[in-house]
C-alpha cells in the first residue's frame, strides 16, 4: 500500500525528534527516549486531526491535548514551536533553565499551548477525561440544533507508567462508564520504564482491561507505519459512544544507540550519542536546532487551518448569540471563569435560632443554592453525597445520556476525581468541586498539588473533619489532614466554625480565582452563632477575624480556633468572664487569606501585646506554633483517635470546657 | 443436589448475621448491610478452608484472612468471638465504645485475629498481596524437601468499592504479574455502594479486568448458595499460577426490609427492621446477641482443628530446627521482628576525603551492605531503583520464578506499593522497604498513614528531597512533603545531613519496631562531614545534636538545618565566626525522635536562653516554629520550585550563605 505520507512528513518528524535530543542534550538533563518513539503519532495527531490555533491557544472549542507522559515535554515544546506558538527557538535552547518557557515537565501556567501539567504520572490520563466530560457537558448545554458550539476531541499521548497509576485506572473505568466518545488516547507502548523493560512488573493485557472498562480499543503494531496510526485514530473517532485506546508500539529512543533500552528514558544521549542518531535519522549531525525551511513553511499549514477553524467557530458563536443571546451571555461569562451577576442573592443564611447546623449541612444547602444560581457549577463525591452533604440525585446525574446534568457520581475513586477536577477546570466553561472525608484527602494529594500548581480554581468538600466523625474510628478520622492541607502552597484551607461562615467560605472559594480552595466541615452539628452578639460571619474573608471580644476589659488571653472548636472557645471565653479572666475569641478558619492580610489587620485580631494565646482545633498542632507563639500553647489532637461517640472522644482528647479554661488558665500563669 | 450444608450451618451464619446487626443497633452506628448479605461466604471460607488458631493468633503459617471492606467490621468480629478468639459477647456489645476492642472498622493492633486495619477502601486489598508474597518468599527461602514451614493461603472480602480504588488496582496487576496462586479474594458483589446503586457508576466488567491482569475467575450466582461458594474456592486453589477472584452475588443487607438497597450501607436498622430481619432469619426478635448453644459446640471444631494445626506446624518446625538449624534460627528472629545478630558489623562508613556523596547513594550502599546481613530485609521502589539507589537488578529479582529474591520491582505503583509494604510487615517475617521520589509520597499517603496507625515497621527511602532536584521541574520537587509527613502520628521522618547520618538513620529506622520511618534523602552530592571536628553522627538517633558548637564563644545563635541545608548553616557559621559572631549548628535530622528526648538533653542542644534562632530547610517552614520559636525565623521554600539546575534554585530561593547569614544576623539583631 502506497503511503499517503511523504519525505516531508518525515523530515518534519525527523526535525521533532532532534529539536528534542538537542533541547535535552543543551539542558545535560532530560527524557530522550519518548520523543524519539512517539515523534511519528504525535505528528500524524497534530497534522492530521488536531484542532488548534497557535495564534489563541485558548480558543474554545480547539481539541485538546494532553501529553500525560510528561516527561516527553520536549517533544511537546518541538510541536509547539513548530506549529507557530509562541514558543520561540531560543526557548527550546533553554530547556530546563531558570526562568524559561520549558520546563523539565510541562507547566500550563508557564506555556502557551501547554494544556495541563503533566509529569507525575496518570494526573494527565485523569484529566483527559475531566476535559471530555466538560466538552460533552458543553455539548449538551448549549449545543442547539444547527448551533454546534462544542464538539472537540481530547487526545493525550500516555506511557506505561500512566497505565500503571492506580489514578489512571480509577479515570478510565468512570470514562468507560460515561461513554465519552470523543476521548482519544495513544498508548507510546515502547515495552520500557524507567527502570527497565516493563516485563518485569507489567505483564497484564493492557488493552482487555480497557476493553474491561467499556473502551475501544486498538493496535498499531509499529510506529513508525504513519497511514497505521491514521487509521486507528479515524476508526477511534467512528466510534462514538466508548472512549478509545490505541497501543501504538513503538522503539524508545528510536534512531539513538541505545533504542529501545531504558538507558534512553530518562538521561541524554550523549554528545556522540546525539550525533549517532541524527546521522541515523539522515540528519545533519553538526546542525543543533536545525528547522529546515520546507518545514517551517508546510507548519505554517497548521496555523492557517488554526486560524481559519477559529475564525469559522467564533462566526458560529455570533450566530449563536443571535438567535440565544441569554446562552451565549452565560457561556461568555463561564468561560471567562467569571461568575453570574447577582449569583450571591441565593445564598442561605441560617439563624441562631434555628438549631444547631453541621457545617457540612451548611454547605450542602449552600451548593444547592448555588446550582440554582451558577449554571456552570458541576461537582459531586467519590461514592459519598449523602455523607458530604454534596447534591445527591440517582435521576439526574450526569450520564451518558444526560451530559446536560451537573451531578457526578464519581464513584468510590478519590484520586481520579481530583484528577478529573482538574481536567475541568483546565478545560474552562465550568467550576467545578468534589467531595470526600477529609480523610481521603490522602488519597487524591498528588491531584490536588497539581491543581495548586496549575492555579486551578477547585472546590473541594472535605466534611468529618475530625475526631468529631466519632464511631467510624481513627481509619476515618482525620488529625494530620488540615496540617498536610496547609502545608501545600497555593491551597487554600477553610474551615468555618458554624452554618453562615460555611457560607462565607464557599464564597470565597467560588471567588477564587488563583487556585484551588478546601473547605473543611463538620460531620456533627454545631451552634449557629447568633451574630448580633458577635462579629459578622464575613470576617472569614480575611482568614482570622475577632469573633467575640472580651466583655470585662482588655483581653489577657487570646483563644484561637477554627471550625466545631469555636464554639468550645466561645463557652471558654464565658468561663474565664466568670472567673475574671477576660478572653478574646478570634475564629481562624484560614491561615492563608490572614497571612495575605496587612500587618496592621493582623495586629488588630493578634495584638502583638498579648502573649498569652491558646490554639484550639482537633488535629495535629503542626504551624499553630506561628499564631500562639513562644508563650502559647495547643489544645490538639497528637494521637491517632479511636472508635467512639463523639462526645465521648471530645472529652477523652481534652476538648473540654473544664481542660481548655485549665489550659488557658496555665498560658496566663505562664506569661505573667 | 444435595447440599453438603445442614441448618446448623445456617443457623450459624444466622449467628453472625443476627450478631452483627444487634452489634450496629447497640451502637446507633455502623453497617449492617455487608454481613448480612456476606455472612454466608465469610462462614464457607471460615469453616471449610481458613487454618487459623484463635488460641495463637499469631501462629505464623495460619492463612490470612482480610476484610478489606472494613465497614463490615461486625462481621469480623462475630466470626472472632464465635470461632473462639478473645472477644467475649461484651466486647461485641460495646461495638463502636470507647475502650473496645470492636472499633468501627477493624484494627490490627487492637483486636486479636484482625490481621490489618481496614476500611479506607482498597488497602486490605492490597495488604492481601503483600502477604500472599512474603508466603510465597518465605517458602521460597525456608522449604525444604520434606519440610513445609510456609503454604498458606490469603484471602479476602472485598467490596464495590475496594475494586473502584486505583490503589487496589495497582496491586491487582502486581499480583497478576507474580502468578500468586494462593491469593483467593471473595468479591461481594452486591451492587450496591455508599450513595446507592453501582451501576450510577462502575459499569465495568470486572472479571474481565482481572483476567486481563492475569488473575483466575469465577463467578458464584447466588451467594447464599453455599456449596456453589465452596466449590469456587476450590477451584481457585486448583489454580496454582493465579491469584483469583470470585464474584459473589450477594443482596446488601439480606433479610433486612430495605434489602438490596443503599439505605441497609452504612445505617443502623432501626429497632424494628432488626426485629424484622430476625423474623425473616427465623430468628427469635427478641433475643439479642443471642448464641444458640449448638452453635457454641459447633464452632469449638475450629478451635480444636486450629490447635491441631498449630501443634503440627509447631512439630514440623522442630523437625525443621534439627536439620536446618542456622535457618530455623533466622525465621525465629525474623519472626520475632527482630535482626540479626551483629548486623550492624556490614554498614558502611563514610570517610570525609572520599568527596560528596549524595544521601541517596549512601542509603544505596547501605541497603546492599544490609541485604548481605538481614536475610530478611526485602524491598525496592516503585519503577526508580536507579534513581532511588534502592538495589537494581533485572536478573535477581523477585519473580513468580524467583520467589526467594529480596529485589522487588513495584513498577510505577506507589500506592500499590505502601499498601504491598504494610501487607508484608503484617505478616512476619520480612522487613520490607519501598523507594519513591519524595514528591510521590502524596501517592501513597493512604497507606503510610495505616502503617502508623497499624504500628507497622516498614522503611520509606525518599528520594529526590527539595528543590535540589532539579531540572525536573515543580511537579518533581517536594516542597511540602517534610512537612505532611511530620504531620502524621507515629511515623518518624529522618532527614539525614551527610553519608554518615544516613547510615545511622537507618540504623534507627530498622530498630524501630513503633512504627514506620520515613527517610528523606538528597539526589544532589552533599559534603561527607569531617567528623574529627564535628560530633559523631551517632547523634541522629537523639533527633538533633550539636553537630558543631561555635569555636568563638557562647554562641550568639542557634543555626539547625536538616539534610542538605547542614552543609550550608556549616559555612554560614564559618562565616558568622569570620564576622565575630558565635554561632552554634545543630543537625535536626528527625523531629520525632528530638521531641521524645529527655527536656534536659533538649535544653542542651537548644538552650532556652538563646532565642535567636534560624531555621534552614528548602521546604516549608511550617512547624519550624516549634522549635525556632517567637524570635527565630526560618529559611524556606513556600512556594513551589522550578525547572533549572539545583545550584541556581538554591541560590534563587535564597539558600546562600550571603542570604542566610543577613537573616541569621537580622534574628540577633531583633533579639538584641
């Protein structure tokens, strides 16, 4: 069969493969190998069927691209220079340098045309699929007959080591189950890992497994055959109703001395080495970042194609706003990652006398509100709504055949939800939470980081976020889960102390727009303060604000707490008033929004004056040594908990009036 | 046909049933759906196969029993108290009580025959494969012709949601990849989860998921037919090369009004749907944790068939001493968790003219010197030997053809592999470890947290530590990781300074029998330190020592730094000391171990009366507070990282000695 590729297509390939091998070479640092296998499907995917354009990286309706094995990034920084991104020579010269464009892994904020960041493994297969659910949101939301605003594929290029990852499993089986067709991924199957070849831990059948989760699935048995990987991705595109996996097998490091060996993962070549390949590859082994001129004007193809399927959507989205201006006006906005005008007007707000409220119940009045309001929040739990409190629906979840739906079940899978989140986000169009115990936070930490890093604005719902969770036992309760939260830069941690600063929270995190927000709720009920007596709940926005002052003079003491242990400050406060001893309450639901705080705020709440300072949250002390400082103390959770009544470990953990007056009692005593 | 099961048989499932769900109604908590629908299968595995000895629940070749769903805990725990382990009826009363020994999901260090602490879903999964392949090593390394020590079976229950978590299908491929014929898992296949039913989400075909890992299955229609549960489990003993599953039907909550339903998950009956589930049971409502006395009788067989068992395990042993007395001694130590005698002889010692070394390749050299002195010690990382310098061999390592190798290779399977590690530690006989890049902790944080909670003494090497990393990137470098593992109780982070810390920190690591320990290594070369002028690194096992007191007088300030930023507070000294100003360097490998220090021996090495105090740590600061205190401050890293060589990060992050010194100089200025 003649092929319908030419020495062309291969020269641009050839130029791929040692843009790549000279930007690692350049850096002394880098992955070689996947670039030099992966080089042919990555262009038959970017030239034959990629919808993009490099002039408006952000165009909505372009497909999109995930590079999940991240650490090919330079086979992604060669496509995106060639394509006409703004990703200048000079920048693939400085792979890996301070300050560059090109990283050692790909960074979305960093690089235009760069989708997601992607290098830990099975994050990028994850949020493929949480692009896929957005566009097939998209697609069903505001699609209207002869109005097709969203009709993308998500393609990714993922590695073995992708499979590998539990995250990818967990992603795959919701994809399988949402039957999201237009979901395309390569399998770079080059039979090598970091370590060595994959046989020695990887011995499942890859493809019977997807074909498990309800995936198409295909093979190409070598390569380099161009019209083979062609083929398979039309035949992946008819099929529109299962997401699809093509195996495309392929020699590591191919043209290098060393292909198909994992000497060629993760280190360069070599200078000799380098050379060796190029003359294998008919390249010219003294040119370094050799674009030939035929190459640059047949990629000059993809950024008329590019600019002409943009100029034509944005003549369909006009056409659109026409005939469905208030649609159009809501995608724009969305899009924009803004939010309704108005859309706080729902917002509930709960009165002291109205019962006690678990916060988590707060929020899920809260959401519901807000799905009433935003039209683009979407979210839901790993296999936990009823307990989340997250929106709870059997019929009108999101389905395969009901993308339209804002609810996701995502089953009992944590770390593709966070995965996913991401992918939604990152897509755009959409805000998007999730929820689980606090918990589980552990189990989906590397998707999390990722969206801090990546400045994905996420919710997520973290409820039982205690000792407070009580009989379920120290497998569910969470003690050092809100230390590790805050520990990650660009998270921001909340966790309100009753039903109206849960409202509070949820606005800050929906306004939010630099990175991912967790809001951390009680699975018991908790008072509602009655506000007239105290400061206003918005006070959350500023992270810590005084709650209650001291009635009976100049505070000797300062009682800081956050969540279901306010409300213990509070009864403290009042018995330290009987006592004499007067007692400021500042409620601390975020550290982050107060450490952004100026000075002089924060020296209001946090009079440098008064030594005397105790913490108060059930977990793990770990940074409130920061607030309390030399002269405080913690009333904190140290230990692991244990399976009992709340009440009972409240008590038992020192959570007590009696046992924090005693504690504030000593810091006084202590500070003179 | 006829059934080889009497209505004594059903009478006792009936026990357990009745017994588990009076355990969920006295607690007002819990859930009463999986034993009730499981309840047959759990008597099958128990009564026809499980080799157990409730009077020496440790006996070492008694098969392995998991209940990975957790949340079925009455289950557990009424086949315990019936088979004659020791929890007498009052500890099943006091399900879910403070002080019980029945928490909410099962824990091994509490309860007698709990052989892991489930209930966050898919670890008991993957602790499963982890013992099933310390059987298959220990047969392995101690059978002889004629002397059988190790053939035990591991088996399982687990559920819907175990099979959703991509930590249980990290260790499914693995097990699939090592052939464990004697790894059997009982899937309750209810249909059911938390939220409701599980086709809203988990549409995959399961068996053939795991056939395609490589994994023998069956399917049981009717999993309250007993002979058909019988048959399956021999079946799957038949298949010696392959792990297997068995798919059980079962109705969630059988018996109860709201069979098959969600709502029977995670709640209490309610007084009369238990009434109403006995009466379906043939159960007198009135009688609570009622045991019939036939059943009593009944079950003493298994006491007594367990006794024999032991006894004759116990006789095979002795057999086995007096032919193979060096190798009865290793087991018995082995067994014991403890090491062998002068193991200590073999570590290596790092000489300061011999040039840097990275920790990493310390750790690396002292894991081989160790293999060559604890028969028992048994690891490897999950797809970066090479980079973790945990040992590297494709030739000897452990393999369905090799199971007496002590190299394992995880593949990219972090989570998999925490769970795998406490599986082994569980079991006995092994000392296993695992190596990640520190950033891919946050995979793996579910298990590392049970293996504090579950005191398991598993090694963590962390490779690749900060920003010292390098051109890999953001994604690569752990920031925040220090930090959230010292969040979590009972595990002991070490971050040794120089080659001759890390061979202590491993000392300590290995003599820890608390709990696990978490070494925290560099990737870059650091300085080996001249200890003629220094202290001797034995002080790592105090947590932080005066590594070098200032040679000009009583220090001015306290400079401690972990891991790679010893070597800089060291020239910062120096250079302090050129300016006239004292200053003492205190190496803080290990938080953990300072904290539990005498208060006298901590005022030595941070004498209360010096306040000036700085911390140098490339991750976050949080915490540092602790021990730096009001006055001090903290050189860190609180922002994510970046792509560029380590030696610019370190400088651009402001760990220089210039830097360094003017915030030192700063701390005493404000301290005066």
């Amino acid at each position: 069969m003649t092929s319908r590729y030419s020495d062309l297509d291969w020269l641009v390939i050839n130029t791929i493969r040692t843009l790549a091998i000279d930007g690692v070479q350049a850096a002394n640092s880098g992955h070689p190998g996947l670039p030099l296998g992966a080089a042919p499907m990555a262009y038959v995917l970017w030239t034959r069927f990629l919808r993009f354009d490099p002039a408006d990286p952000h165009w909505p309706n372009r497909d999109r691209f995930v590079l999940s094995a991240g650490h090919g990034s330079m086979l992604l920084y060669s496509l995106l220079h060639l394509t006409g991104y703004d990703l200048p020579l000079d920048e693939l010269r400085r792979f890996r340098q301070w300050g560059s464009r090109t990283p050692g892994h790909p960074e979305s904020q960093l690089t235009p045309g760069v989708e997601v960041s992607t290098g830990p493994l099975g994050q990028g297969f994850g949020n493929g699929v949480g692009m896929a659910m957005t566009e097939a949101f998209l697609a069903a939301t505001y699609n209207r007959p002869g109005h097709t605003l969203f009709d993308h594929y998500t393609y990714a290029i993922v590695s073995d080591g992708d499979l590998m990852e539990g995250v990818a499993a967990e992603a795959a089986s919701l994809a399988g189950h949402l039957k999201l067709g237009k979901l395309i991924y390569l399998y770079d199957d080059n039979h090598i890992s970091l370590d060595g070849p994959t046989d020695l831990t990887f011995s499942e059948e890859v493809l019977l497994r997807f074909a498990a989760y309800g995936w198409h699935t295909a093979r190409v048995a070598d390569g380099n055959n161009l019209d083979a990987i062609e083929a398979a991705i039309r035949e992946s595109q008819a099929v529109t109703e299962r997401p699809s996996l093509i195996a495309v097998r392929t020699i590591i490091g191919y043209g290098s001395p060393k292909a198909g060996t994992s000497k060629v993962h993760g280190s360069p070549l070599g200078a000799d080495g380098v050379r060796a390949t190029k003359q294998a590859l008919g390249w010219d082994p003294d040119a370094h970042f050799f674009v030939p001129d035929e190459v640059h004007s047949y990629m000059q193809a993809a950024r008329e194609r590019g600019a002409m399927l943009r100029t034509d959507w944005h003549a369909r989205l006009t056409a659109y706003a026409a005939s469905y201006p208030a649609e159009a006006r809501q995608l724009r906005r969305s899009l924009e990652g803004g939010l309704p005008d108005g859309w706080r007007a729902a917002l509930p707000a709960f009165d002291a006398s109205g019962g006690e409220v678990a916060t988590r119940e707060a929020s899920g009045k809260t959401i519901v509100a807000l799905h009433g309001t935003i039209p683009w929040l979407i979210g839901g739990s790993a296999d936990l709504s009823e307990s989340t409190r997250t929106p709870y629906t059997m019929t009108h979840s999101f389905q395969a055949d009901a993308y339209h739906e804002r609810v996701i079940w995502f089953g009992v899978r944590e770390h593709g939800m966070g995965a996913v989140l991401n992918g939604m986000a990152a897509h755009g169009g959409v805000k998007p939470y999730g929820g689980t115990f606090l918990t589980f936070s552990d189990y989906m930490r590397g998707a999390i980081r990722l969206a801090a890093l990546s400045h994905h604005p996420v919710v997520y719902v973290f409820t039982h976020d205690s000792i407070g969770l009580g009989e379920d036992g120290p497998t569910h309760q969470p003690v050092e889960q809100i230390a590790a939260l805050r520990a990650i830069p660009n998270l921001w941690v909340i966790r309100p102390a009753d039903a109206n600063e849960t409202v509070v929270a949820w606005q800050v995190a929906l306004e939010r727009s630099a990175g991912p927000t967790a809001l951390i709720l009680s699975r018991q009920k908790l008072p509602v303060f009655d506000r007239a007596t105290m400061a206003d709940a918005g006070g959350v926005q500023y992270g810590a604000y005084v709650l209650r002052e001291a009635a009976n003079g100049t505070p000797r003491i300062i009682l800081m707490a956050s969540g279901s242990e306010v409300a213990l400050a509070l009864q403290v406060q009042a018995t330290l008033a009987e006592r004499g001893v007067p007692a400021r309450v500042v409620s601390f639901p975020c550290w982050e929004a107060f450490a952004q705080q100026p000075e002089a705020y924060r020296d209001t709440v946090l009079p440098p004056a008064v030594r005397a300072r105790l913490s108060i949250e059930a977990g793990v002390a770990q940074g409130w040594e920061r607030w309390v400082g030399n002269h405080g103390a913690c009333v904190s959770v140290e230990t692991f908990g244990a399976s009992a009544p709340y009440q009972v470990l409240f008590q038992q953990y020192g959570f007590t009036v009696e046992h924090v007056v005693d504690q504030a009692l000593a810091v006084i005593g202590r500070t003179g």
